[in-house]
C-alpha cells in the first residue's frame, strides 16, 4: 500500500498530521478516529453536562477530565468495532471505502487487538467510579455492541446512537449526584434528540451511496423534509433540556440559560442544505460548539442549587 496522504478520508481534520505517519500508526490513528475529535467531542459532553448539572462543575473536575479520556478511549474501540463489522458495506461507500480495513492498511486481527488496547483504557476509567455509575456504566456495553447493526433494520440508526452517545450523562450524574432522578432522564432524553438531530445532519452526505447498497438512515427516512426534521429533533432537545434545568432550579430564567445552544441549533437548521456535503459537514462538526453551550448553561444553574 503507497505511503500517501490519499488514503486519510476526506472528513479528517488533521490530515497533514496524520497523513505524516507511518502506514501501520496512521491506519490506527485512522481506525480509532483520532483525525476527527469532534466524535469524540460529542461524547463527551453529555458526561460533563451530568457532572455540571449535579452541581459537581468545581469540585468534580477530576471527574470531567476522566470522562474526557474514557471519551477518546471508547470512542476510538467503538470506531474499531463498528468497521470491523462494517468492513464489507465501507468498501461499497465512495466515502469509507478508504478507512483502514476496506483499504487494506490494517487486518481485521489488527484491529481486534487495537479494540482490546482502547477497551483497556476505557476500563481504568471505570474503575475510578463508585458502585452505581460503574454499574451504569457496563450496562452501555450492549447497546453499543448492537449499533453497528441498527442501520440494518431501521430507517433510525441515529436514535440508537441517541441512546450510545448520550450514555455518559447516565455515568456523569449518577458519579456526582448518586442517584437516577428526574433532571438526569430529562437532559438525556434532550441528549438523545439532540443526536439524533446531528447525526442526520452528518447522514445526509451518504444518502446516495446508502440508498443503492441498501443501508437505512434518518436522512433517508426524512426525504425532502430534512431540515424541517433536523429542526424538530433540535426543538426537542431544547425543549426536553430546558425541563431538566427546570427540575433542578424552578426558577423561570432557569431555561433561559440555553437560549444561546438554541439559537446556535437555530442557525444549523435553518442555513443547512442538504445537497451541500461540505455545508453539511460544517453544521455537524459545529456541535461541539453546542455542548460546550450547554454546559455553560448546566453549569450556572447546578451551581446555583
């Protein structure tokens, strides 16, 4: 396989970095998507939205940047996972037919061992956390194990990826506050919408190439009513978000404090074209803008309890 910048996929975002390394690193580099950190972005900040909205922001920072690297670490193993799994689909995709399985720069026996090297991380992680949360924790295994079928045999992969991506809330709250109430299952629930919302965003580059091997999406699903789809989903989110800030503090200016993570989804929906890749691109990766938003505004209202 040529030594060749060609081979990094055309979303990364470091490709001269990336496309430095030597054959073996980079396709690993490349597996684990350590090129594109906006994945692992987004899962990260539904975990420090859990630790922020339990009042843990200072006094839990520790907690945060543990969440930071079971991100990149779990993130990276479900990358591993899913194109081991997907190897066959991504060699008929113009978009991942050049990840490092399909294109030959890493085996599949490579990458099982790659995947154990990242879970390994992901289990120091773990063991940082008391009883619950790590209870909580484990339970996310079986969902992530069946997400890379979900595009199989639903049109709405992206509402289990809901599910998968916003599951370090769960471990985030349950750590800081110790226990399962109601603001947690109202910032996840916004969480899950919020996802699903993105991710048909970023789907929307694929319609074509999932639609003739037979692979369902969101943005397949919503045909010519993506954006007004993309804008319900964000609705929701902020809808569901501003009733969890509401539980913790019933104070009116309480949900005020996301009116800038809602104006910002404003603008994805409403200037998103869906025959713009490159815009669309844009949009997605503008997300993790948006979590930071809302940790600002978890963070304000669970400092203020």
């Amino acid at each position: 396989m040529p030594d060749t910048p060609h081979q990094i996929v055309p979303d990364s975002e470091h490709r001269g970095l990336v496309a430095r390394l030597p054959p073996t690193p980079r396709g690993l580099a490349l597996l684990a998507r350590f090129d594109r950190p906006i994945g692992w972005w987004l899962l990260f900040w539904p975990g420090a939205w859990g630790v922020a909205l339990a009042g843990g922001t200072a006094a839990r920072w520790d907690l945060i940047a543990w969440i930071l690297l079971g991100s990149i670490a779990m993130r990276g193993a479900g990358c591993v996972y899913n194109d081991i799994v997907d190897r066959d689909l991504d060699a008929q995709v113009a978009r991942t037919a050049a990840r490092p399985i399909p294109a030959g720069l890493i085996s599949v026996k490579a990458a099982w061992v790659w995947l154990v090297v990242l879970s390994l991380v992901g289990l120091v992680v773990l063991l940082q956390l008391h009883t619950l949360a790590a209870v909580v924790a484990l339970a996310s295994l079986a969902p992530v194990a069946a997400y890379p079928f979900m595009k199989r045999i639903t049109w709405w992969p992206q509402a289990w990826l809901g599910l998968v991506f916003s599951w370090a809330l769960l471990v985030g709250w349950t750590e800081t506050a110790g226990d399962l109430s109601a603001p947690m299952w109202w910032l996840y629930a916004g969480s899950i919408a919020w996802v699903i919302g993105y991710d048909t965003i970023y789907a929307v580059q694929d319609r074509e190439d999932d639609a003739l091997i037979g692979v369902r999406s969101s943005a397949l699903a919503l045909g010519g009513h993506v954006r007004g789809g993309v804008a319900a989903f964000y609705v929701a989110a902020v809808v569901l978000w501003g009733m969890a800030l509401w539980s913790v503090r019933p104070d009116p200016l309480a949900p005020l404090a996301l009116l800038p993570a809602a104006l910002h989804l404003g603008w994805q929906a409403t200037t998103l074209r869906p025959d713009d890749g490159a815009g669309a691109l844009a949009r997605f990766r503008a997300n993790r803008f948006t979590g930071l938003l809302v940790f600002l505004a978890c963070a304000v209202v669970g400092s203020t309890v």
